[in-house]
C-alpha cells in the first residue's frame, strides 16, 4: 500500500476526464457519420470496433514486448511515465485525424480512431492498479468510483460539446454540418492532451513499483477470478457503450420520438450523466464521512448530479422538461447504493438485476418508458467497473500487472458488441437489437455471486472488509 496525498489522487482523477469526453463523443460522431458516408447500422458501429479494439491491441502488445525482453515494462517505467506516453500516443492520433477527414475516407478515421485508443489503452492499464494501489484494496472500489465520476463528467459534456462544433449548434440539421468541423474538435481535444502530459509531469506523484520477480507466460491466469473478471469487464463495457452507441438509431424511429441528428445528443448526454449520478455518489465512501453524513449524502448527491445534466442541457438551448420523470429512476439508483451497503458484490448484483428489468421493461414497451428504460442502463452500469476490477486482480500478487493488462484487453467488448447489436438492427430492427444488452445484464448478476464464493473460499471475503476512508 502506498502512501498518498489527495491533491496526488486528484491529479490521476484528471486523465479519467478525457477518457469520457472522447468516448461519449463518439454517441454524437457515429449518427453523424452514418448519415455523411452513407453506411449501415453495422458498418457505422466500426467506429467503436476501431476505438475499443485498440484497448484489445495496445494490451497485447504491452504484454507481448513485456515478454520478449523479459521484465514487466509498465513497472519498468513506472505508472506516471505510462500514463504520459499513452497521452502522447493520443496527441498523435488526434492529429491524425486532421488529414483523415481531408481524404473523405471513412477508413482513414478508423485509424486514427484506433492511434487515440491505442494511447488510451496504455493509461488505462497504468492508472487502474496505481489507484487501488494507493490505499487499502478493498476500499479500491471507492478510489476508482472517485476517478470514474470525473469520467462520467466528460462523458456528460461531450455529446454537448460535440453537437455544438460538429453542427454549430444542439438544433441544427445533420445537413449544416461540415466534416471540417472535425478538425477544429480534435485540434482541441490534442491541446487538451497536451495540458495533461504538462498537469502529469510536473506532478509529485508518489512511486509506486511491484517489487516481486516478474515471470514469463500466463500465470495470472491461473487464478480463476481473474479469468471470470476479464468475461465480465468484456460483457460490462460492450453493455455499457453500446447502449448509447446505438440509441442514436433508436431515437431516429417514430416510436421513439422520431428525432434528428443533432436531437439526439441530449438523450446521450443524459445517458453517460446517468453514469456520472452513479459514480459521484459512489465516490462518497473515499471520504471520511460519519455513517448518517453518508446516509444523507447518497439521497442527496444523486440529485446534484442530475442537476447538472439538467443544468448543462439548459445552457445548450436543450429542452429538459421531459426528463423531470426521470427523477423516479434517479431515486431507484440512490436505494439501491444505499441498500448495497458499499459492498461490491452485493451492489453489482442490486444493480445488475436492475439492468435486466430496465431492458425487459424497454423491449416490452415503446415510447418514453422504453427510452429511459433503456436510459436507466447508465444508472446501471455507474457503479460496476469498480465493483469488477479489484476482484480480479484480489491476490494475484506478482501477477498483479499482468492481471491488469489482461483486464484491460478486455474493454475489446466495446469493440464487438455494439456491432453485434448493429447487425441484430439490420436483420430485424433497433428495438429488438436491446436484447443484447438485456443478456449482458444477466450475466454479470451470475459473475457477482460466483466471483464472490470463489474469493471468500481463498479467504477475501470484499463484502464484509471494512473499507474506511481512503
């Protein structure tokens, strides 16, 4: 356990920001490119194929090199240097973009979809082990719920964002919009990039290194928690982003609302908010709060952050009294993190079995109820990223990295299953293709009591640590 100071925990929270910002940004970037170059559901979905894929590839080869030359390269390094190069890695392939979109070839922009994801990787797979690191590891959950909140924030305010330099306002027409706009977005979403590697740089980060001997081959692999969390960290974000990634779709249908393009990056924004909601309230359990403090705080935190979504949504021009109802659904998320009692795998069963209503209730209806039905995935999916990720890497030990690695390969769901439910929508239609989340869902409610025996019966028992403060 490591040492730390909460300004230096603060610092690493930062980089999880612009993951969101990018990732969300993709909600708004994908309608708009299947409208521009004239693709199919499918094809449009090879945006998340090429961003999400890179996390699979950037893993491998960070395994593979590690290999080769025979010590773990990340530790080599250290986490601050990992996370500066995968920034730089990103600046490049945000620049990339630039001459991409002057050629009009959509596979050009895959590529350089796929240089920023790449970098994306490489912080991912140092930041996550240097948070839970930093303190006692069972209160990691609440570490990383502290950063993923942050995240959810750029996830909140990119579809926003996006919409507005894209087509030069929230209610313009997908037809005012230039694919030149893309420069100016990525121009400065590279200084962006840029003014992290300063923040990381001139940091006073603590160190933080796994002494034990590294070893070649698959060891972490042996351990069977880690095998059933790569499954579910793969399920988790393929549920997680393609819920949004092909909402853009769903809302186009005259069930649905039948809205346009640059409509559409209200609901996405209220969708990655949802998650935001989610993870702020989570990260109350990094603080030192008495236990009515945080009572009060879970009820009351839930509602700041849907005030924000509100509040941001009003600021763009976005009309917001149709989300009022969604308060219901907020206050569902607050009981259940209450009921959840911080422990991990109760919580991710609460609200994975909330997820399979959630879907059931949206195949089985239309209109509003199955929109924010389908919404109400965010609230779901808040909370267990967390949940998932320090029981794999429970007791690995020397193995600790390579498990992180391994984990990380794992956000390749992202790449495949949004489009899975891609080709569902063209074979049949959108409202059916939400079936793929509604499976996701149900797996990770059998993964949280699995992966709880199998911890317990080596004597980690998460549910009944006592987290604490940091």
């Amino acid at each position: 356990m490591t040492t730390y100071k909460q300004s230096q925990l603060y610092v690493i929270c930062t980089i999880w920001f612009f993951w969101g910002f990018v990732a969300a940004s993709n909600g708004i970037f994908i309608p708009f490119c299947k409208s521009y170059f004239h693709l199919t559901q499918f094809q449009s979905q090879l945006i998340e194929f090429a961003f999400y894929g890179a996390y699979f590839i950037g893993s491998i080869l960070l395994w593979a090199f590690s290999q080769w030359i025979g010590y773990d390269i990340l530790n080599k390094i250290g986490y601050k240097n990992g996370m500066i190069y995968g920034l730089l890695i990103s600046i490049i392939g945000a620049l990339c973009i630039i001459p991409a979109v002057y050629t009009g070839q959509f596979g050009f922009i895959l590529g350089a979809f796929f240089i920023v994801a790449l970098g994306f990787s490489l912080q991912q797979t140092a930041t996550q082990p240097y948070i839970i690191a930093m303190g006692p590891p069972q209160s990691g959950t609440h570490r990383i719920n502290l950063a993923a909140s942050l995240n959810s924030l750029g996830t909140t305010l990119g579809p926003l964002v996006v919409s507005v330099i894209l087509f030069g306002s929230v209610s313009a027409d997908v037809s005012t919009a230039s694919i030149a706009s893309i420069n100016t977005l990525y121009l400065m979403l590279s200084v962006l990039f840029a003014g992290a590697v300063a923040l990381l740089w001139f940091s006073d980060l603590p160190v933080v290194k796994n002494e034990e001997k590294f070893e070649r081959g698959f060891g972490a692999l042996s351990h069977s928690q880690l095998l059933w969390s790569m499954l579910a960290i793969f399920v988790y974000v393929g549920v997680e982003v393609t819920i949004q990634s092909n909402m853009g779709e769903l809302l186009k249908d005259k069930a649905f609302g039948g809205y346009d393009t640059a409509h559409i990056s209200s609901f996405i924004s209220l969708y990655w908010g949802s998650l935001m909601i989610g993870r702020m309230t989570g990260a109350l359990s990094a603080f030192n709060l008495s236990k009515v403090a945080k009572t009060v705080g879970t009820f009351v935190v839930p509602f700041i952050g849907f005030a924000i979504i509100l509040l941001v949504n009003v600021i763009k021009g976005n009309d917001v009294s149709d989300f009022y109802s969604y308060t219901f659904f907020v206050l569902l998320l607050a009981f259940g993190l209450w009921y959840g009692q911080d422990k991990p795998f109760k919580t991710l069963l609460i609200f994975s079995l909330m997820g399979v209503f959630a879907m059931l209730t949206g195949l089985l209806t239309e209109g509003k109820i199955a929109l924010y039905s389908f919404i109400t995935g965010g609230l779901c999916c808040s909370i267990m990223w967390p949940c998932i990720f320090p029981a794999g890497l429970a007791g690995l030990g020397k193995y600790t990295n390579q498990g992180a690695t391994f984990m990380i390969m794992m956000i390749l769901g992202g790449a495949v299953i949004p489009p899975l439910q891609g080709l569902i929508s063209d074979s049949f239609n959108i409202h059916i293709s939400y079936i793929i989340p509604l499976i996701g869902f149900a797996y990770l409610a059998y993964f949280a009591i699995v992966v709880k025996r199998i911890l317990i019966s080596k004597g980690l028992d998460f549910d009944n640590m006592q987290a604490g403060g940091h």
